[in-house]
C-alpha cells in the first residue's frame, strides 16, 4: 500500500510540475506579444539536410529583428537578427508540407542573411499583414544601410 501511495505521489508532483512549466511558457508568451512591433513567426535555417520550422514569436527593435522560440522559457531572444544584414530573396504563400508545419495562411518569406562577409540562407513564415510590417521595416532603415526589398 505505501508503495502506492508514494507513486501516486511522484505522478502528482510530476504533473504539477508540468503544469507549472506550461503556465511559465503561456506567460511568457503573453508578455511578449503584449509589446509593440511583435508578430508570430516561424523560422527556417537553410543548412545541410536537416532544415525544420521552429515556432516563434518576433519583435522588431530599432536595428534588428529578435526572435523568441515559443517554448522555451528564457527571456532573451533565440536568435538576433540585423536589419542591415537581412536581404529578401522571395516571398511566396506555404505550400506542400510547409502547411503543416506553418501557421495557417502564412507567407514564406526567403532571405539571405550576410554576416561578416558570409553568407546563409533564412526562411520566415509570417501572416501577410506581418510581412508588410517586416517589408515596411526593412525599407525604413537609415539611409546608407542599403536594404533590399524583393
């Protein structure tokens, strides 16, 4: 009978545990879609063979672009990227297997990201009115930044 009891008590600190750890994500995830200049936004690196969609959220910043992972709880962004290094390659809708694996109704957005003179390959899925946004942003830089907007 104690041998019962004391797994029924590890399956529930188990699941509170769990349950903790998804309210921690929630809120995060609130509090950074609470703030101006943020949208939902999947990404895709473009190196070797194993290219998957990662689910985030993005906020624009003055001169960069901070995307945070969805489930993750760490306050700093996953990946930081400058506007001045960002170039759009193609926009197009999410087709094939890509519906899955995006939010509904987003557009893949291709970029080139150039970082100290090398050179990778991006990938955003956004809703369209996000990549009016993102477009908009990339056109406004500082004049001498030389942004391209496909």
């Amino acid at each position: 009978m104690h041998e019962v009891l004391l797994s029924l008590e590890i399956a529930g600190a188990c699941a509170v545990a769990l349950l903790v750890l998804l309210v921690a994500v929630v809120a995060r995830r609130r509090r950074l879609t609470s703030r101006l200049g943020t949208f939902d936004c999947s990404i895709r690196q473009v190196r070797g063979a194993r290219r998957r969609w990662a689910l985030g959220v993005a906020r624009y910043e003055t001169d960069r672009l901070d995307w945070y992972r969805t489930f993750s709880l760490s306050p700093r962004p996953s990946c930081t990227y400058a506007r001045r290094a960002l170039t759009v390659s193609l926009f197009r809708e999410a087709e094939g297997s890509e519906l899955a694996a995006v939010q509904p109704g987003a557009m893949i957005v291709e970029c080139r990201l150039e970082v100290d003179g090398l050179g990778e390959e991006i990938e955003f899925a956004m809703g369209r009115d996000a990549y009016t946004g993102f477009a908009s942003w990339l056109e406004s830089a500082p004049p001498g930044q030389g942004v391209n907007v496909a």
